[in-house]
C-alpha cells in the first residue's frame, strides 16, 4: 500500500471516530452523563489499532531463489 493511500485511509478512521464518539458522547448526555465512559475508550483504543494496522511495516520476502537439492 502506498503512503498516499495509508495517508488517506489514517484521515478516514480519525473521521470515522470523531463521529461516532461524537454519537456516544450525544446519547450518554441526553441521559444525564458528561464523559462517555468505558464505551469511549473501547473506541479510542479500537481507532489506535486501526491506525497501527495501517501503518505496519511490510515484511520483505525475499525466499524466491532456488534451492539446489540432489
């Protein structure tokens, strides 16, 4: 994967995780909380994972050259 397109897909979960904390932080204060609680975090360490997926390093396999058996 390219770095424009790892670029574009890290942008893609930060968005995606703006909107949907915003949605839990809207419904847990419509019933009286102000933090969004555990729920919030499970989000912020599913977006940290996200991110990390994207960015891992590619291992090179380099195991293409022939074997000389007899």
């Amino acid at each position: 994967m390219s770095n424009t397109s790892k670029i574009l897909v890290t942008i893609g979960i930060i968005i995606g995780f703006i909107f949907f904390f915003g949605l839990l932080t809207a419904s847990r204060s419509s019933s009286g909380n102000k933090t969004p609680g555990i729920f919030g975090i499970i989000l912020l360490v599913g977006m940290i994972a996200g991110i990390k997926a994207v960015w891992k390093k590619e291992k090179d396999n380099d195991d293409n050259h022939q074997l000389d058996k007899k």
